[in-house]
C-alpha cells in the first residue's frame, strides 16, 4: 500500500515539476474545507500561472493548481480520514477592478487521487475522482498579490464505476503570490 502510493506521488509531483517549469507567476494557498455532514478538511496548495489567455485579455487568467488535501470525519474516537492529491487547471474572470482590489469568479475540472475510497460513511469505488470546482473570490494588496475565495468543490469518478454518490465540499482560502 505504502509503495503504491510513494509511487503515484512520485509520477504527481514529475507531472508539476515539467508543468511549473513553464509557469510566468506562482502562489500558494491555504483552505479550510467544510463537507457534508462533519466532514473538515485542510488543503495545501501551489498554483503557477499561465500567460496564455491574458495576452488575449487582462481579465482572462489560467492557472494550474496543485493541492495536497487531508479530510477528517466523525467523532474523535470513531472517525474516518482520507488523504487526497490533486491537480488541477483552472480558468479565472477578473471583475470590477479598482485601486483597491478586484472581484474574480472562477471554474476547473481536474484529477485527484484519494488514499482511501470509503469516506464519511460512502463508498466512491476508484482511488482516482474528478475534481470540479466553482469559486467567487476579491484579490487585494498594493499589487494585487493576496486573494480570499470561497469554492465549492465537487468529487466524483465520473460515473466509471459504480456506486458513484460524489463527496461535496465548501473551501475558504487565502492566498498570497510568491
């Protein structure tokens, strides 16, 4: 079991060494992550951006997020915790943009690994899930280097295997550009 998933997270972080490499900016993030039932979570990310869509437009932003999650659920002596990698593309809206800040809404569909495929009382069949997410958030700073976002996210192995009853989670994440 130990080796198997030393070597899945070997090939991950290849895939975001090769990825970072062509990275123009990069940030990390941290969310607290609420899901159904008792479910909390903390989710570590790095995220490297891409100057393809702003040559386009400035409010246009992509950016590759990768993410080491550990969910946590039920009681104290009788709880359930999954450890989960994920990586992610993801495409972001600039709004109103002021001296001050700037409004963003955002949306990705990735792929994540999950330790255990039995969490919070569901059986999600296959170690590998999609991962969507939707987000709103404000980016602040003199540059425009910190961001607050409030995400829900979405997991589900896409209905390759059943059953298939998806885990659902809320994120509160701050940011900060390096």
């Amino acid at each position: 079991m130990a080796a198997r998933l030393l070597k899945k997270l070997t090939g991950v972080v290849v895939v975001i060494a090769a990825t970072t490499s062509y990275a123009q900016a990069a940030s990390v993030a941290v969310d607290y992550i609420r899901g159904e039932g008792d479910v909390e979570g903390i989710k570590v990310a790095y995220q490297y951006y891409q100057q393809v869509l702003t040559d386009y437009s400035p409010d246009l932003h992509f950016y590759v997020e990768t993410s080491v999650n550990f969910w946590e659920y039920g009681a104290e002596r009788q709880h359930d915790t999954n450890f989960i990698i994920a990586l992610s593309p993801v495409l972001r809206k600039t709004f109103s943009p002021s001296a001050t800040g700037r409004f963003f809404g955002e949306f990705g569909i990735g792929l994540s690994l999950l330790d255990d495929t039995r969490f919070a009382g569901k059986n999600v069949s296959t170690h590998y899930q999609f991962e969507d997410r939707l987000g709103l958030g404000y980016e602040f700073g003199r540059t425009y280097q910190y961001r607050l976002a409030l995400r829900y996210f979405h997991y589900s192995n896409g209905g390759v295997k059943k059953p298939n009853p998806g885990l659902d989670f809320i994120s509160l994440s701050f940011a900060m550009r390096l």
